[in-house]
C-alpha cells in the first residue's frame, strides 16, 4: 500500500460514491470506480468532453478524500538547475541556451555545493534538472552527488529526467540501467518526472525532436523502479496534442505502473508559450487545468499521488485543484528557472506557513511529508503573537 492512504480507501471509495446522487450520464463512470475497475479509453473522452465538470470535479475530489482524508502534501525543497547549456533545441523550452549565448551558464561542483549551502539548514531534498550538457558524463555526476551526500547526508537528491539519463549514458559509453547504478550508489534517490511531454511520437517529432522517444522515456523509468529508486511521472499539455494522445499518455503510464508499482506521483502541467518557438500551442485555461487534473486522478487509479504544481500553474489554480483531486502542491522551491522563464508568475519566496495557508483555503489539512512519501507529519500553523493593548494616557 503506498504510503498515506488510507488502509481501506477503496471500500469507503464506494461507499461515498454510492451514497451519493450522480447524473444519469455518470453511471458508467461511477460504477467502475466503486468496484476499482480501471476507466476505459472510451470513458476518458467522455470526461474530457463532458460540460460538466462540476460532476467530475466532485467524483475526483470523493476518490481523493477516500485515499487521504482531507490532507494535503508538501515538502521542504530547493531547485538547482545546474546548467541551461543544452545540445538540444526543443521547441517548446525557453529555458535552454547553447554553449555560447551571453547567459548560458554552467555551476561547477563547487559553485553547485556553495549554492545548496545557502538552503540545507532548512531544506530535505534537491530538485535538480537542467540542459544536456556536451561535456558532462557520469563521471561529473558522480562527483557532484558524492560531494552533495557527504556534505549534506540528510538530503534527498531528486535529480536528472529520463532524457538526461540517456544523454549521460549515451555520453558515458555504458548501458541505461548501468548509469542508473551507479548515480544511485553515488547518491540518486529519485528521479523527476520532468520530459514525458506527451508520450506520442508524432507529438514529440513536433516539439522536442531529438529527445528521447515514449518507449525510451518509460524504459528508463521501468529500469529506475527495478533498481528500487522511486520515480514522479509528467504531463505537458496545450502544446499540439489531440484528445486523444493525452489519454493515450495516461494509459501508458498506467500500463507500467501496473507492471512496476514505481510511479510515486504524477505531475500534469500546462504548455507555458511566453518565451518559445511554438506558436500554434495555445495557453490551457483555469478550468482545462483543473479538468485535466481531476482526469488524471479518475484515469490513474495506481498513481497515489497527484500533483498541482504550483510552480506551473500559480497558487490560485493550485489551491482549486486541491478540491479537483489533486493533494499535493511540491514545495517551498524557493529558487527555479525553468518554469519563470517560460512564464511562470508564481512566487518564490514561499516558506512552510504560507504552504499551509494554500493547503488551509482550500479546506484541507497541510502535511509535511519528505521525498518518498514515507515520513509525515501535520503542519500547524504557529499562532500569531498576542496583541498587546496599551493603556491610554491619564486624561485622554
């Protein structure tokens, strides 16, 4: 049983579901979640095109509270993006730069563990992506998470999306899973989910090509979870995909979690095209996002967890979402490049209560948990100081 849900989440699923009055259109839907069937490729264009999302929101948000009661999680992070020099040149990425842009830039360990030093006081994990670098090969990232965990061994290393995996492999002379064994021996606990896209070749030709393919993407993370190392898995979207590809990406990921039990959290985000070369992509809407969220927690019942990412989609949509299915917001990140040169607005000077105040205007219950999902612990807000009343001069 993954870890937070409840012991016999899907029995109350039922009975909530059950007890519960649903339009007639919902029946199908309704039934099969209540016996723990898995929704159908069929059933997925029905949400997608249904008008009432009220409905769905409701339904996510019931198998949501089912599995976590009414918490929602959080963790204390940083992000270091180690360098945005990338031999790639994807489309939809305002992130990359290649090695002799002005602003292209590349932390070396040192720079690296001078920059982490600012935040592991307060800090449980490392988030970690960047561009694939020309020269950087295993041995690079051997040193780097050698250096990380003997100076900072409370820290979780979440680092290197599968494309970076295969870059490093590819650039190293050895096998996928022999880089996954010894980044991990070096100090790789987890891998992002970051690169998944879509998980459709012709939509990958489209707007990353030269990245790594759907089957590579999952064959990484397949060998990851063999490994024993815990993987998160992601969503693009409102880039140039159909209906019909996204769903397609929610069945593949499904099919191998059935296979591997490796997936901890699956993170759906929106295309973000303030600064790109994808001018046909279209900015996904406040309610597309939460539909697409409330999808994901319907279509991937062996998924735990579903992230709204904050960092992507603000603190407002974020604090929706948590009544949409979603029950984890990420972290502090406190530092990011990524997503805000893409045109993300989202602040980064978020510390742990004002997490909470998100968690607690949604009306759920904010919990702290760390990297893997095994270590929990409610948040309470610390109570505002006493006002002092002072006494008004003699005579007034």
């Amino acid at each position: 049983m993954p870890a937070g849900e409840s012991l016999d989440w899907q029995e109350q699923l039922s009975r909530s579901l059950l007890s519960n009055e649903w339009p007639d259109e919902f029946n199908s839907i309704i039934n099969k979640l209540s016996i723990g069937e898995e929704l159908s490729r069929e059933d997925g264009h029905f949400l997608f095109n249904s008008k009432d999302l009220d409905t769905i929101g409701r339904i996510a948000n019931l198998v949501k509270f089912a599995r976590f009661d009414n918490s929602a999680f959080f963790n204390v992070n940083v992000h270091i993006n180690q360098t945005n020099i990338c031999t790639l040149a994807c489309k939809f990425c305002a992130f990359r730069r290649g090695r002799r842009a002005v602003d292209a830039y590349s932390m070396d360990i040192e720079e690296y563990v001078t920059d982490l030093r600012n935040y592991a006081s307060h800090v449980d994990e490392v988030h970690s992506v960047g561009g694939l670098h020309p020269d950087w090969d295993i041995l690079h990232y051997e040193a780097l998470f050698s250096r990380v965990k003997k100076e900072f061994p409370e820290i979780h290393i979440k680092a290197l999306t599968a494309v970076e995996i295969k870059h490093i492999s590819k650039l190293s002379g050895i096998s996928i899973r022999s880089t996954l064994e010894r980044l991990q021996s070096a100090g790789l606990g987890s891998l992002p989910g970051g690169g998944a896209e879509i998980l459709d070749d012709d939509v990958r030709a489209i707007i990353c090509k030269g990245k790594e393919s759907s089957s590579e993407y999952l064959e990484i993370h397949q060998t990851a979870h063999e490994l024993g190392m815990p993987t998160n898995c992601t969503m693009l979207f409102g880039t140039v995909e159909t209906i019909d590809q996204r769903i397609t990406h929610l069945l593949k990921l499904r099919e191998l979690q059935n296979t591997t039990g490796g997936f901890q959290c699956f993170v759906p985000y929106p295309f973000l095209p303030d600064d790109s070369r994808l001018p046909q992509a279209q900015l996904a809407s406040g309610t597309e996002i939460l539909r697409m969220i409330a999808i994901s927690r319907l279509m991937l019942n062996n998924i735990p967890h579903i992230k709204a990412y904050r960092m992507n989609i603000g603190d407002e949509i974020a604090e929706l979402a948590l009544q949409f299915g979603a029950d984890d917001i990420d972290g502090t990140v406190q530092k990011e490049s990524i997503m805000h040169l893409a045109g993300s607005k989202a602040p980064l000077d978020h510390d742990k209560e004002k997490l909470a105040k998100i968690v607690i205007d949604s009306g759920s219950k904010p919990v702290q948990r760390n990297t893997t999902y095994t270590r929990f612990e409610e948040y309470i807000l610390p109570k505002a100081p006493a006002r002092r009343h002072l006494r008004m001069a003699a005579g007034e």
